[in-house]
C-alpha cells in the first residue's frame, strides 16, 4: 500500500507540474503563439502531407499531445550570467563573505557551473521556443501553397488566410485555397529537330509518361523529361540533356484542357565568345584506354608500360601489376558498343566492388581522329588502394547471451594476391564478458570469454572449372569467398571450439536483389567441458535432483546434504533410472521425465559435425540508408548431411550401434532447414515510421538425425525478437520454459513497431511483438513443446511496449521495455495481461534498430 500511494503521489505532483508550465510564458504582448495551421481547399480540411511541407512555420513539436521542448524552453533562464551576478548586487557583502570560503576565482567559475549555468543551456538546447506567428513568413507560405496547386492544375487558383484567436495569445492560421477546375492534358505532339533523336524517340519501348485525360502535374513533366534523357544517352547521345527536353502548354480556347507540343531542339554548342547549334550526334566508343595505376602526381609521368587484351588497352606508368583480364572483366564499355549511361555507371560499380581501387574515374573525350566527330574514346582511371592494409578495433558490446562485454580485433588485408584482383582477409579477435545466466562459481564479472581467428579469400568471378558467363553473366557482379576459422569460447560454460570453412558464391541478379550460394559450409563444433553441463543448465539439475530425493537408491550419487553430485551422481542417478534400478519404470511420468532430461544433455554436449549446402535469395527495394518506404524479402533453403549420406550409401559404409553413419568416429548431422523473412516500412511523413517483420524458420532433421544441433536450432525473446521476455526464455511451445536455454526447430515470429521523433535526436516507439519456438519432427516427445496442427497457433505469444531510440548518426542506441500481453504459458482463459505489470516486464538494451 505504501508503494502504491508513493506512485499515486509522485504521479500527481508529476502532473501538477506538467500543469502548471505556461506555454506563453515567453510569447511578447501583441504576438501569437501558433498553435495549428490549417489548410482549407475549397472549404474542407486537408491532411495532405506535401501541402503541410510547404510551411514556412510549423507548431511547437508534441509528445502524446503535450508541448514537451517548448515548457523546457521556457523552464530555461535565457540569462543566467546576469541572474548569477544580481545575487551578488542586490546582497552587497555576498561577493567578498563567498570568496573567503571559496575564492574569488572559485565564485566566478561558480558561475559557469551546471548548477547556475549549464542546466539552463541544457533546457534551451533541448526545448524549443515558442513559434511566434510572423505574417511575413505567412504570405511566403501562402505562395508557396499557390504554386504547388498550380503545379498541380489548377491554374486559376486563388489563396488568402485568416488568423484566428483561440485563447490568449494563441492563435490558427487558416489557408483558404479555392483551387477551380483541374486542367487535364489533350493532344500531346512532339517537335524533334534531330532526325536521328527522332527516331529514337519513337523506337522507345517504354510509354511516355504524358496521356491524354491525365490531369496535369509538373512533376509528370519532370519524370518524361528523365525518361527521354536516360533513354537518349543510353543510345549514343553523349552531350544530351535534361534541359534540352521543353514543353508548350497551349489552353488558348480550350476548356480546362491543355494541348502539349514536347520540343527537343538541336546541341547548343559554346565556342569562346559566339555559339551555334547543330543536330545531336549518336557516338560510338572508338578505344578504351585503362590507367592502371593513375595519381594526381604522375599526371604528366611517361607511360612505362602497356598492352592490349580484347580490344581494351591497359597502361602503367610503374610495371602492370595486373593480369589483365581481372580488369577488363570490371568493365561494360567496349571497343565499338554505343555510347551509354548505363554501361558506365556498371562499371565504376563494378570496379568498385572489386575493393582494390579508390574511387574510379571514367571519362569520356571526342576521338580527333574520326573525321564524322562521332566516336569517344573511354578513360578509365584506377588508382590502386595500398596492398597491405592494418585494421584494429575495440568495441563495448551486448547481445542475447552477453550482458556486457569488450572486444578487441586485428585485421590484415592483402589486395590483388594472385594478380586478378583477389583479396585475403586475414582477422583475430577477442572478447570477455559478463553474463549473470552463466556458470560461475567463482562469482567473477568476466565470466565469458572467446577468441578466435578467420581468414577470407574472395575472388571477383565465379570460380569454376568451367565458363559460367552464360548463366551468371559479369553485370551480375559475381564474386567467390573461400572462408576458413577457429573459435575458442567459455560462453555457456562447456568451453567449445568451433572450427569452421567455407566455399560460397554471391551474386546480383538485379540492382537491389543478391544470391547467395553456399555450395559447402563445414562446421565442426567440440565441447571441452561437458561434465560441466548441469552446472550450467540449472533448471535440468533442479529437475533431475528433486526426482533423485525420492527415487534415488545408490548413497554415493548424493552428497551430505542429499542433492546429486555433479557430474558422477547425476551421471549415477539417470543410470539407475533408465536401467530400471530404481522404483521407476518407462510407465512413470518421472521416468520419461529422466529420459528427456538425459536426451536433451546428450544432444547439447556430444560434439557435431556439419556439412551443409544452402541457398540465399534476398531483395530489397530499399535505395539508401534514409529511405524509410521499402521492403525487403528473405528466402533461404539448407540441406545438411545429405551429400555424406549418398556417399556413404554408395560406399556400403557400416552404421554405429545407433544405426547412423559416422566420420570421423562422429555421428554427422542431417537435416533440411528453410526460412523466409520479409520486413516492410511505412514512412508517413514527419519522422514517423511503420515498421513491421514477419519470419517463418523450419528444420526438419532426418536419416542420420532425429534432431537439429543447437547452433542451428531457434528462440525466441531478447532485444531483436519477442521483447517481452529475455532471451531463450519463451517456449517451446505452452512449457514455462522449462530449461535454461530453450530451443526448437520451428519458429513463428511477428512484429510491428511504429516510430515517431520525440524531440531532436531522440525517437520513441511504441511496438507489438507476436510468435513462439515449437518441436515438430524430431526426437521430442513433450507435447506442450510440440507443434501437431493449426490448433496449437493459440500458443503464439504477445509482447507489447515502448521504447526510446538516440540516434548518433552512425548507429542508434535503444531502449525498449516490453510487457508479457499473452502468454501461452499460462492455462488457457488465464493467458491475458495476467504479467502485465512492471514487476514482469523486460527492459531491453540494443543498437541500431531490430528491423
């Protein structure tokens, strides 16, 4: 009760002092605080966005309807200087009294302080002042109004505003705008003076963006004038423009309609002091000349060496240290194509990609030596990046299994290896952490540590020992990465290794779409320490040995004060039971119960080995890191352990006493695993975002395994997921979570978050998160865990919340704190709000955004 009056009483004087701010505190006598701008179209209220852009004065900002940086403004002393020195002026004596205890120099910095300086610059740095409504930037805004509906049709448009009083010294503006009859476009006609862009304009295959009955819109006029120029100098028209593309609107007694005459005139050409014009030539690319190792400084140095490959001449002022062909590969313009925009723009691309130059250059000149003027010859300049290149980072981290964490890496990167611009990546790394859900009796902070080290070599092609040109063709940008690593980590207290290699192929069959293909991806993973298991899983042992204190029979499985020795009486105990040596037969809950324990501890400690193929397929409409209107989609498939199969089914090979294939003395896993991903956001203007994700993941083990290894398995919760519950904390399936890391073969997983600006760079959220792990097709044998029909959806758990997000440009950091909504759980009928409190919630801590 005394917790519940201090919230009570801290929330209403929280309250009284929201209260109490005045939002005009600091607006002058005579002035208007703007409180809503309003736009009226032919007297009906309109939300529409681009309009509302047009203002040059918007409202104070709001936080749930509250002007939260405008009341901190005015919370501010605007003179803090002069506040500070008063105290001393209007108390004569202060000044020298302070300075004894002090100093004089003390009581000046004083001054300075946060306490009589720096809190009042905060609260004016992080509010907001009041938006005084000034007429003049009224009637800009009033003209501007005017023009977009112009731009949009209505050229009789006519504009006036209101200022209407709503309380003292606040005030609306109201814009009347009385847009009369749109005006759609009739004939539409072309004038082309170049015969030759004449004929291109009407061999395009692409539908003009201009049609009759359309109604008319500047920037419809605008996108037809890009579409004819990309067009153009897409087929040789090298010196065209945008500008050149004009248009005549005639409405000359017409109705609300508006003929088009598209005019294209001929190339304006500027010679000194005096210009003339002649037809628009289509050129074609005489030579390409590539400048392997171009500076500023060797400029005007001597070619020292040259040669030709397949009509592409290569020059080098030091020794061509290329293989030809590892450029010449990178670039689309060839010796006798026609000139193109688009060839160009692949190219720079693709030399890009290749990672061994900065910034190529390709520029284009008028070949002299043709006497018709219509051919260009290609200049590349590649300036080679260094071909040693040191890395280090240290980096402070946090993720599902770490609460905190410092990590340290070193790389090395070898540029152009075998002269065909290969790469090798050469990286080590090292990390210890803390985490309060492991093992750790020695009760130390760090109780996580791994280190480990990777190499990667990529080649810029499809490494094959066939041509692969007619099916990934190079505007494809294929790569190849031969990948190699070891990892040693105390993460879950049974210190693994991790060895691991790889050979994959990328791709991109399109601008904004990438395939991956993972033709083998080996993975051998060793537990050190599996005796240390039941130290590690709690949950199992607390299980196991609340069994042994009724059930157990042998004196030496149980120490003094009657629990089960780790790791020889629990070792001892499950024996007993499974041998039948205790009281306990396959007919008893608590034998089955045993059994499960001890299936789920054999398949988390015995080392496994993969052999996986997969396949990747992703797309995505998103055009640069600010666009927050895209989506992107995410199918993989993975097949593990069937090659080894047919071989070994070929081979005749014997199977162990499991029945299953081993190599090297290790049973290998087997398993089909697919998952599909698909995130999409919404941007509605003003900072606020729509975001949602929805994720399916199956794996589905068999022949060689009746279940799926850990490191590929699924769960559920964490900063990144279900934020309502921690990580590997919900499900599978209706079980309480049962163990201490909780996983599964299937997973369901849905999310919405909707995102707005709270003030500069602060964001908030408010987000729903939906879904759940299941068992299906493999070894367990819990129903609650498992997924039989469409029936156990119900278990699909609900988290919901909010959150604060501080972008720093480069990443964002983030504060979510979720609440258990439907928890699956619970017993049917008792499943809603039943944890909605704070005392069950989940404060989440992330970088950058979860989706």
């Amino acid at each position: 009760m005394k917790n519940n009056s201090t919230k009570i009483i801290a929330f209403i004087l929280i309250a009284i002092f929201i209260c109490a701010c005045n939002a005009v505190k600091r607006v002058p006598d005579g002035k208007k605080l703007l409180v809503k701008n309003n736009i009226l179209v032919n007297g009906k209220s309109t939300n529409d966005e681009t309009a509302s852009n047009q203002m040059y004065q918007k409202p104070n900002g709001t936080l749930l309807g509250y002007k939260l940086r405008l009341n901190l403004y005015n919370l501010a002393n605007l003179n803090p200087d002069s506040t500070y020195q008063a105290r001393f002026k209007n108390h004569p004596g202060r000044y020298e009294n302070w300075s004894k205890v002090l100093s004089a120099k003390q009581v000046d910095r004083l001054g300075q302080s946060f306490l009589y300086k720096g809190i009042h610059d905060f609260l004016k740095n992080t509010g907001e002042p009041p938006v005084i409504i000034d007429t003049t930037k009224t009637k800009k805004t009033l003209l501007r109004l005017k023009f977009y509906y112009f731009n949009n049709g209505y050229f009789n448009v006519k504009t006036d505003y209101t200022i209407d009083s709503i309380a003292p010294k606040k005030a609306k503006i109201n814009y009347n705008i009385l847009t009369g009859p749109g005006y759609t476009l009739d004939s539409i006609r072309t004038t082309i003076l170049t015969p030759a862009l004449d004929s291109l304009y009407k061999t395009n295959p692409e539908p003009s963006v201009l049609k009759s009955g359309n109604q008319y819109k500047t920037s419809d006029f605008e996108e037809e004038k890009n579409r004819i120029t990309t067009y153009f100098r897409n087929h040789g028209a090298y010196f065209f423009q945008p500008t050149y593309v004009t248009f005549d609107i005639d409405t000359i007694g017409k109705k609300n309609k508006a003929d088009i005459n598209l005019k294209i005139g001929n190339n304006n050409i500027q010679e000194r002091d005096s210009s003339r014009s002649e037809p628009f030539k289509l050129y074609k690319i005489s030579d390409v000349n590539i400048y392997t190792d171009y500076s500023a400084a060797n400029a005007k140095s001597k070619i020292t060496d040259s040669t030709t490959y397949k009509n592409f001449n290569l020059y080098s002022y030091k020794k061509l240290k290329y293989k030809p062909r590892a450029i010449t590969d990178a670039i689309f313009i060839n010796k006798g194509s026609t000139y193109s925009d688009t060839r160009t723009t692949l190219s720079s691309r693709y030399l890009n990609n290749l990672k061994i130059f900065n910034y190529p250059s390709i520029q284009y000149e008028v070949d002299k030596r043709d006497s018709t003027a219509q051919s260009l010859i290609a200049n590349v300049y590649l300036t080679p990046r260094k071909k040693y290149s040191f890395g280090a980072t240290f980096d402070v981290t946090h993720s599902n299994i770490q609460d905190f964490g410092i990590g340290a890496s070193v790389s090395e990167t070898i540029r152009n290896v075998f002269n065909r611009a290969e790469t090798l990546e050469i990286s080590a790394r090292v990390n210890v952490g803390s985490s309060k859900d492991m093992a750790n009796p020695n009760d130390n902070f760090f109780n996580v540590s791994e280190y480990g080290i990777d190499t990667k070599l990529n080649f810029p092609r499809i490494l094959m020992p066939f041509g692969t040109e007619k099916i990934i063709p190079k505007r494809m940008i294929p790569s190849t990465s031969i990948a190699a690593g070891f990892s040693k980590q105390r993460n879950i207290g049974l210190d693994k290794e991790n060895f691991t290699g790889g050979l994959s192929y990328n791709w991109s069959p399109k601008r904004l779409n990438t395939v991956k293909l993972e033709v083998l991806n080996a993975q051998f993973v060793r537990n050190l320490n599996p005796d240390n298991y039941f130290n590690v899983y709690t949950s199992s042992y607390d299980e196991l040995n609340g069994i042994a204190n009724v059930y157990n029979t042998t004196p030496s499985n149980v120490d003094e004060n009657g629990n089960l020795i780790i790791s020889s009486g629990t070792t001892g105990f499950t024996n007993d039971v499974l041998t039948e040596k205790t009281v306990l037969t396959p007919a008893d809950e608590q034998y089955q119960d045993v059994k499960s324990i001890e299936e789920r501890r054999v398949r988390l400690t015995e080392n496994d080995f993969i052999l996986a193929s997969s396949y990747t397929f992703t797309k995505t409409t998103k055009k640069d890191l600010a666009d927050n209107n895209f989506y992107q989609f995410k199918a993989k498939i993975e097949s593990a352990g069937t090659l080894l199969s047919a071989v070994s089914n070929i081979a005749n090979l014997q199977k162990n006493v499991n029945g299953n294939y081993v190599i090297f003395n290790l049973e290998y896993s087997e398993y089909l695993k697919t998952e599909f991903d698909y995130i999409k956001h919404w941007d509605f203007g003003k900072e606020k975002v729509l975001a949602v994700r929805s994720f399916f993941g199956i794996a589905i083990p068999f022949g060689n395994s009746d279940y799926i290894p850990f490191s590929r398995s699924y769960y559920s919760g964490g900063s990144n997921d279900n934020r309502a519950w921690q990580p590997y904390s919900l499900g599978p399936g209706s079980t309480d979570a049962l163990d201490d890391f909780n996983e599964a073969n299937m997973k369901i997983a849905l999310s919405a978050e909707f995102r707005f600006k709270v003030f500069g760079d602060v964001k908030g959220a408010v987000f729903a998160d939906a879904g759940n792990i299941w068992n299906v097709l493999d070894n367990v044998t819990d129903e609650k865990a498992k997924f039989n029909n469409v029936n156990d959806l119900a278990e699909i758990a609900l988290g919901t919340g909010f959150g604060l997000r501080y972008d720093l440009s480069f990443f964002v950091v983030r504060l979510d704190l979720g609440f258990k909504t439907y928890n699956p759980a619970h017993e049917k009928g008792d499943r809603w709000f039943k944890e909605y409190n704070f005392g069950h919630s989940v404060l989440n801590f992330g970088i950058n955004y979860p989706f």
